[in-house]
C-alpha cells in the first residue's frame, strides 16, 4: 500500500497558517477528502471554481497518487528475454 501526499502540501493557494482545518483558496470551507488522501487537484474538481494546483516555486512536486512510479515494474519491459 502506498501513500500518497496531497498536491496541497506544495501548492501556493493552501493556508498554511490556518490551524483550525485544511484551507486554500479553491476551497475556503475545507479542502476534499479526496484530495487530502492523494487524489490530484491538476485537474478541476467539483467546487474548486476552476482554482487549480499552483505549485510553490523550488518544492518538490509531490505528485499526483495517480501516475505510476518510474521504478515500478512495467508490463511493457522485456525482463528475462
């Protein structure tokens, strides 16, 4: 099982200062749990007002949950040929 980071932690529209919840500017009244457990916010969600990932400039992205991990096994690869 993995985890994922949500895009959140890297992206300049969170309230990092907000101690009260998970807050950002596309969602003021709480970000989704589906994000907060990893969904991607590069792409639009219902009630996010078209306020994408914007992410903060020299962070690590941390990527989307969805896209597979370069040192996964392919099924494509030739191993053992």
């Amino acid at each position: 099982m993995t985890t994922a980071t949500p895009d959140c932690m890297s992206c300049k529209r969170f309230h990092v200062t907000d101690l009260m919840g998970n807050t950002c500017e596309a969602f003021p009244a709480g970000v989704p749990e589906a994000i907060l457990l990893g969904r991607s916010h590069k792409v639009p969600f219902p009630g996010d007002g078209g306020l994408l990932y914007d992410p903060v400039a020299g962070v690590p992205d941390p990527g989307d949950g969805d896209e597979p991990d370069d040192d996964a096994p392919n099924a494509n690869d030739d191993e053992g040929d």
